[in-house]
C-alpha cells in the first residue's frame, strides 16, 4: 500500500515539477527504487500519473478535490540536428516526449560545419530557450577546440545524442544519450555466422561519428568468433555524387569476389542497396552468392531484396534526450551527469539467406 504522507508528497512534487526521474524519487522519498516503482504504479492506476522509461509525469486529466491540477510551466527546448532520414526518427521521438511532458521544440538544421551550428546555437539562445538537445559534429580533433569552449561556457543543460564524448574536456560536463554502435555490427557479423559464414566483409562511411565504431565491433567479433581475419574492410567516401558512390561500391565488389568474402555488414542502407544493384548487374546473387547486412535500416526494408538491417533505437534516443533534459530542468536539485547508452536491434529479413549456398530460400528471410 503507497502511505498517504508518500502519496501527498510525490503528487506534491509532480505538481510542482511536472515530472521526474525515479533516481530522484528515491532521495525525496527516502525509500528503495522498488517501492518508488510500486508507489508509482499504484498511482498510475489510479489516474494520477504515467509512467515514461526512467520516471513518471503527472496526468494532465489528475483532479485533487474536484479541482484540475496544475500543468507544469511550459519548457522550451531547442534542437540541432542532421537533416536526414535518421535524425527525423530521432525528431519524431523527442515530438512525442515533448508533447507528454508539456514542453515545445524549436529545430534547427545542422550542416556538420562547428561555425555555423555555433551560429544555430546562438539563435535558440537569443529565443530564450530552457534546454538544448544537440547532434553537433564530432567533437574529436583540434578543429572543434572552439565549438567545445562555446559549449562548455553555455548556461542552460545540454543533452547530446548520438554524440558521445569520452576524449574530450565535456565528458564529466555534458548529458548524452547514444546507440551502442559496436554492439550493433558485433550482432550483424554474430547473425551471419550463425548462418555458416566465416569471411565477413565490412564496407564502412569514411565519415561520422558512427564508422568507427562499426569498425571496431565488426572486428571484436571476428575474433570472438574465430573468424577469417583477412575479410576486406572498405572505404566508401561521403558526400561524393552518386556516379562517384557507384564506382566506389563497384571496386568493393571486386575485393570480396577476391576475397572470397560471402558476407559483407554495409553502412549505410544507400551503400548496401547501390551495393545489391550492382550485385544483380554482375549475376552475383543474394542471398546465395552474397549475404548482405545493412547499417541504420532507414530505407533497408524497401530495397528490392528487403534487406536485414542493425536497427539504432532511433525513436529512442529522441525520447530520452527530451526526458532527460526535461527532468534535469525540473528536478528540484542537482543531477549528476548522465551518459545513457541503448542498444541496437537486428531487423532480420530476405538478403542473409540460410548461409552460404543457401539456394533459392532467400527470399523466406534469415
């Protein structure tokens, strides 16, 4: 049973603060996590609350002797994010926060380049936003030195996704929330193997924040598993024309038919799927000739061989920076520095095949 002086004090504070995480309930309360979970639930089935992964918001519709409760003060929240098909999952996340925790989102575009998200920075500022959830360029050579003293100087809570900044001055500074990107191509190259292949191929961006850590994973799993380690690992350049991708994936083609690669993880969904047409042209087969995995499933589904995919919990990420940030402005004290990290998913589908030699079953999926 959830006692009345704990039932008054967390309705008490939720009126107050709008909403919280369950670490700080547990300060304010005074008792263990598991009994700040049940008061909660115990609430929620009243009407009184609802629940959100990590902590809890007041219900809008709670009546306290007939009178409606208070909604929490309007939070506005500025974004800077990536104009892409990835970040726009991550946008419909944090919409949808945002919208449960009463606070409103001004977005603007980040073009990779530290000046001018210097200057899309200063711009939410000026429009007197509380918080700001950032995707700004990776944060790793001398280049930002700048860019990272202007944030360090800010006065309101930032939150980081999809950024994580372990070499930097920022790490004991800065709220982020990440994908586990090496447990990501660990899982592709682990489904594969499970499906009888040993020599995985990699073909990786030559950019971002994320292909190193695909790298790394895909090589921590050959070697866990045993597997060939002279698979080809590949370059593919960003930000060239098409005709330039196109040749690029035709010359990786030409190392895994040298290789004898039967597998290859390929990040980004553009790259595998150039990738799949240009298998087709040449009479390579996949699944049976060819597995292929894609990175990010943003359009992997659609391809003509649906592709298996490692799926970043994208939607995810934008809910839990919003709550986070939105929890750190209405907590009633300080909260330590949180560096959330969510692991990806396997989104399993025609291109593996049964493994290598498969014949005709590819199109059944994995």
């Amino acid at each position: 049973m959830l006692s009345p002086d704990r039932h008054d004090l967390l309705l008490a504070h939720l009126r107050e603060h709008g909403s919280a995480r369950i670490s700080d309930l547990v300060g304010l309360l005074g008792v263990s996590d598991v009994t700040v979970r049940r008061d909660v639930e115990a609430l929620e089935r009243e009407g009184l609350v609802r629940r959100f992964h990590g902590g809890v918001v007041l219900d809008r519709r709670a009546v306290t002797d007939g009178v409606p409760e208070r909604a929490p003060a309007t939070l506005r929240l500025g974004l800077l994010l990536p104009n892409g098909l990835y970040f726009r999952e991550v946008l419909q996340g944090a919409r949808e926060a945002a919208s449960e925790l009463n606070a409103e989102l001004t977005l603007a575009f980040s073009d990779h380049e530290p000046e001018q998200d210097l200057v899309a920075i200063r711009r939410h500022l000026d429009d007197g936003v509380d918080g700001l959830l950032l995707a700004p360029p990776t944060l790793e050579n001398s280049r930002h030195t700048r860019f990272e003293e202007r944030l360090r100087e800010l006065r309101i809570p930032v939150v980081l996704v999809e950024r994580e900044l372990r070499s930097t001055t920022l790490v004991d500074r800065l709220d982020h929330v990440v994908t586990d990107h090496q447990a990501g191509a660990r899982l592709a190259v682990e489904h594969l193997a499970r499906l009888g292949h040993r020599r995985i191929a990699l073909m990786v961006k030559d950019l971002g924040p994320t292909a190193p850590a695909v790298r790394l994973g895909h090589a921590q799993a050959l070697r866990a598993l045993g597997l060939d380690q002279d698979a080809p690992v590949r370059l593919v350049p960003q930000r060239e024309t098409s005709a330039h991708t196109e040749q690029r994936v035709d010359e990786v083609l030409d190392d895994l038919r040298a290789h004898g690669a039967t597998a290859v993880l390929a990040h980004g969904d553009a790259e595998a799927i150039v990738l799949l047409q240009l298998a087709a042209q040449r009479g390579v087969r996949v699944p049976q000739d060819l597995a292929i995995v894609s990175y990010d499933d943003e359009v992997a589904a659609l391809a003509s061989i649906p592709l298996t995919a490692v799926a970043p919990p994208k939607r995810a990420l934008g809910r839990e920076g919003v709550e986070l940030l939105v929890s750190r402005l209405r907590s009633p004290r300080p909260l330590p520095v949180h560096h959330l990290t969510l692991q990806p998913a396997l989104a399993v589908r025609a291109s593996c095949g049964s493994g290598p030699g498969g014949r005709g079953r590819g199109r059944r999926g994995c």
